[in-house]
C-alpha cells in the first residue's frame, strides 16, 4: 500500500542521514516501487520519492544514479496525473 510505502521511504532517509546508505538504499528503492507503481498514490508522494532517491545517490557519491531517479521521476508523476483524470471523467467528476 502506498501509505506503507511512504513510511518505509521516511525509515529509509532517517538511516541515509545516519550514514548508513548499505542499510537506506533497499528501503528507499522498495518505497519508490510501490509508491510509482500505485495508481492511487498521491503525485506529491511519488515526487518526494524520486527526489529523495536522488538527493540519496547523490550524498553516497553516485551522482549516475541520482540523475536516473530525476529522470524517471517526471513521466511516472504524468502518467499518474493523466489516471487519475480518466478515473474522475469515468465517473462524471470534474466535466462541468
């Protein structure tokens, strides 16, 4: 679920500002899964994620994989928008 998600992320920067990047990085990539892979994720949660994965890499000296967490980040951040809109138009939301 992507609420779990969001706390798994939240556990997984407390242990990257610790210093412990070998422990944060699975937490944070399983958050980032789920969290881009639930279309009932709010987008706000699904940015904070991919920047956080970014800011991650880049702290850990990884500056390759902090450009591709904010690459990725801004089509799955449409492709989630542009769902929630089909759902909303399907059921006569939002077209007035």
């Amino acid at each position: 679920h992507w609420r779990t998600a969001v706390a798994v992320g939240a556990e997984g920067a407390a242990l990257a500002g610790q210093g412990l990047f070998d422990d944060a990085e699975p937490l944070l990539l399983e958050s980032y899964s789920v969290l881009t892979e639930d279309p009932n994720t709010m987008s706000v949660f699904v940015t904070e994620a991919g920047r956080r994965l970014a800011s991650f890499y880049s702290e850990w000296g990884k500056p390759e994989l902090a450009e591709k967490f904010l690459a990725t980040a801004k089509p799955i951040i449409q492709e989630l928008e542009q769902f929630k809109r089909t759902q909303v138009a399907s059921v006569g939301f939002g077209s007035q």
